[in-house]
C-alpha cells in the first residue's frame, strides 16, 4: 500500500507552524495538520527539524522526502508534488516603529537602500523575479530581524504573522515595528519529492480535505492563525 512507504520527513522551526514549546515538544499549526493526517493515513514516520536549506538538499535529491511549510510559487510548481494549501500569507515590508520612512508603491520600494529577505526563500525569490536589486540576503529571519533593529537594513520582509512570533523571539515586541507597504499574497502547503509515488500525496490530499470538511482543519487553524492566513474549506 501506498500509505505503507517510509517517508523523510522535515520542516524548520518557524513559529507559529512549527516550533518547540515551553517543554521542548514540537508543536505548531502545520505539525498539528501533518500529525492529523498521518493519523488518518497510518502513517507513523518521524517529523524531523532542521535548517530550510537542509530541508530544501533533501527534498531536492531524494525520494519519499516531505518538507513544510513552503510557499508554492511560479519557480517551484514544476519542482515539487503539492499538499494542501494549509495557510494563506500576506507578505509586506516592515520597518521599525518610529520611522517616518513611506513607501507608496513597487518603484519606491525598489529605491529603498537595503531590503532584508531570507535567503532563497518566497520573499528573495518574488522580490528578485520583480526585479528588485536591493536585496541583503540573510541566512535566517531572525538574522534579517536584528539588522533591522540595529539600523543596518531599511526593512524586512514579513508577514504579520511571522514578524510578530519574530519579534518576541528576538528579544523584542510586536510594537517594535509596523508595516510599510504590502507586497504580495502566497498560500503555504505540504511539499513532495517528485520521485515520490503519486498515490502517496494523493492519500495525504484526500486526508487533508477530510480534515478539513470535518471542520478538524478549522479547529487547528484558529488556534494559530488570524483571520487573513485562514484557508476556507472547499463547499
């Protein structure tokens, strides 16, 4: 049977979708879904935490590899098998609280002395398929964070969501910061080796859209997620 295949499976820690509690225990809104759907398939194989460009070197080259979250973009479509979505993002720029900096469209944007991206992820990749050349590529966001507090960018890019959960685990608030300018919406899924049998993300879909129809899927999210990131059950 499909559902019997070994899979490798990893995702980063990026809070609120996967993180490490108070004791040490891996939680977050899209280990809560995969957990699900495991359950609901049979499926018994070990979540694994490790850096994104890990995730992305296994994923790349290996078969019944399964790496999340990640955003499905005009770059990757052809690179991956897809489950989900799971979340929505609305992506911006985010500059520190007290500048009186203003951005009222992209060829501003583009003007901007230094923008913080996370290194060849959804925001380096659409930014640059846009046509931005003011990038300063970081190995992690938390990285980009920090430059931006200490003045060493103009802004980074977020969503809301994640540069809320980033604040806090910087060292900082929420209110640190505020947003500029937003950029652009992206939905997050489940991503799939390509030499991964298709029957495979097959099960894992029609479990996912069963959690869904049962309402599971909006339990999770709401524990996680504000109203914008929801993803909407299919009628």
């Amino acid at each position: 049977m499909a559902s019997a295949q070994q899979l490798s499976i990893y995702c980063e820690e990026d809070r609120p979708l996967q993180f490490y509690d108070a004791n040490r225990q891996l939680t977050g809104l899209s280990i809560e879904i995969v957990r699900e759907i495991q359950k609901r398939i049979g499926n018994t194989d070990l979540i694994q935490v490790v850096p994104w460009s890990r995730g992305l070197d296994k994923i790349n080259n290996n078969p019944n590899t399964i790496l999340f979250s990640m955003a499905r973009t005009p770059e990757r479509e052809h690179s991956y098998q897809w489950i989900g979505p799971i979340m929505a993002n609305v992506y911006g720029l985010y500059a520190k609280s007290d500048t009186d900096l203003e951005i009222h469209n992209l060829e501003e944007a583009k003007k901007i002395p230094l923008i913080g991206v996370y290194r060849n992820d959804i925001r380096d990749q659409t930014l640059t398929r846009m046509g931005f050349t003011n990038l300063d590529r970081a190995g992690s966001n938390m990285s980009s964070f920090k430059k931006l507090m200490m003045g060493r960018i103009s802004v980074y890019t977020d969503s809301r969501l994640g540069v809320e959960s980033l604040a806090v685990a910087s060292g900082y608030n929420a209110k640190d910061v505020k947003l500029v300018f937003e950029l652009f919406k992206s939905e997050l899924y489940i991503a799939v080796s390509l030499k991964t049998d298709r029957a495979i993300v097959e099960r894992w879909n029609q479990a996912l859209e069963a959690i869904k129809k049962d309402k599971t899927f909006a339990r999770i999210q709401k524990k996680y997620l504000p109203e914008e990131a929801l993803i909407k059950s299919k009628k």
